[in-house]
C-alpha cells in the first residue's frame, strides 16, 4: 500500500502538517457510472475498515488529516 498526500512547509519540523489523500474504494462494473466510497488509508493500513465523507477535513477514527485536493480537480474537470 502506498499512501499519498503531502507535507506543508514550516519553519521548523515540529509546525509542519501531515495531509494523507483518502483511499478510493470503487463499486461499479466495467462500463458503469463510477460509484465509489472513500476510506482513511492509515485505518484501512490497520484492518479498521470503514467509510468517510466525501470532503471530511480529518478521519472521525484515527484523526489523520485528509487531503481531497486531487479528488477535488477531478470533480471539478468533469462539471
């Protein structure tokens, strides 16, 4: 499993922020309108499985910080 996100940048290490994209989870057939759910990949790493909000700023479980800004420019191109 790789994980991708990004660090901000900060004067010194202790002031920089973690920001994880969540994991895609699709559940279309081939040829069908994309149907997916998204899931904390720190969580899903774990075994604890389980479902967010499309645009949840944290993980309600293990409060790791979410980045949607990739699924963001998606959603955006197709509008």
């Amino acid at each position: 499993m790789v994980l991708e996100g990004k660090v901000t940048e900060a004067k010194y290490t202790y002031q920089r922020l973690t920001f994880i994209k969540p994991t895609e989870h699709h559940y279309e057939k081939k040829g069908e309108v994309p149907y997916i759910k998204y899931g904390c990949p720190v969580c899903d790493a774990l075994g604890n499985k389980h479902q967010l909000t499309f645009g949840e700023k944290n993980c309600g479980l293990c409060n790791v910080n979410l980045t949607w800004d990739e699924l963001w420019k998606g959603e955006k191109e197709n509008e």
